[in-house]
C-alpha cells in the first residue's frame, strides 16, 4: 500500500495515459476491488449526445421513489468528486483517499487509464454504501468502455451519430 495524501492528485496524474482499448485492465483492477459490479444493480446510459441528462433526470426520478441512487457521469465541471454520487452528494476526498492508497500499486501494475480507475473507484463506492441502484454513464462508448465491464441490468440508448 502506497501512502498517497492526495488521491484525486494521483487519479489526474492518470490522465496521461490516455485512451487504450480493451477491457482487460477494468476487469483485472474489478477483480482486484473483489468484484464489486457482482453485488451492484446498474443501469449503463450510451449515447452520443443527452446521457448526462439522461442520467441525472434518471437518478432524480428514483430518488423521488425513495431509492438510494449512485450516479456516475463525465466531465466534471468544477470538481473530481462531482463524477461520483449518491443522491447528489458527491463522493468525499477521504474516501478517494483510501482507495488510491489501498489500490494505487495494482492500479500502476496494470498501467490503468484514469477512466478505468474512475469506474472501478465508482463501484466499489457504490457497492460500499449498498446502493440500491447505480446509473452509470458511458464515456468512450462501444463495447470496451470500461462501464461496459460493469454487467449493467438495464442498457438505455440516447440519440448516436457519427
């Protein structure tokens, strides 16, 4: 275990790896994190344009039923942590912080992209605070996006162009 005092810091530091294709390092960091997508209901928002609506209008929706919702999206706009919620409160700093540090080793050994580790993070918080449903957006889309590797329940499609 590394001793990371900024985790978001570390997960930025990703971002120079760039985009790589496959789902191999998702599923081996998931598998790492003992699987957290096993024990999760999710729903997988793809889409060219219209999946953050799509997603947060969702999460609204279900939380009205009294549902506990996690809710992951991309971009951020001001923050890291606003990609990861749970009705609308975003996950904590602290948090981050103890998943970099417990994980950080296996996710340099598999040479993750920021995006895998994101997801991977996204599930294993979700999963920790029993969610009762998770909403999770696409982000490069297709079949090796790393929320592809999540075994959603539910697959919603928003408008796709070229």
């Amino acid at each position: 275990m590394s001793n990371y005092s900024n985790g978001i810091e570390f997960l930025l530091s990703l971002e120079t790896q760039g985009i790589k294709m496959g789902l191999r390092r998702t599923k081996q960091l998931l598998s790492v994190c003992n699987n957290p997508e096993n024990h999760l209901k999710s729903i997988q928002i793809i889409g060219t344009n219209g999946k953050g609506s799509t997603a947060s209008c969702l999460s609204s929706i279900l939380e009205n039923k009294k549902l506990t919702v996690g809710l992951y999206t991309s971009p951020h706009l001001v923050r890291l942590n606003e990609r990861i919620q749970i009705n609308r409160i975003h996950i904590s700093d602290s948090y981050i912080d103890k998943f970099i540090n417990k994980y950080s080793q296996d996710i340099i050994d598999l040479s993750c992209t920021f995006f895998e580790v994101m997801t991977v993070m996204s599930l294993k918080y979700f999963t920790h605070n029993n969610v009762d449903i998770a909403i999770l957006e696409t982000g490069l889309g297709g079949q090796f996006d790393s929320v592809t590797a999540c075994k959603p329940m539910l697959q919603l499609f928003t408008s796709i162009s070229k």
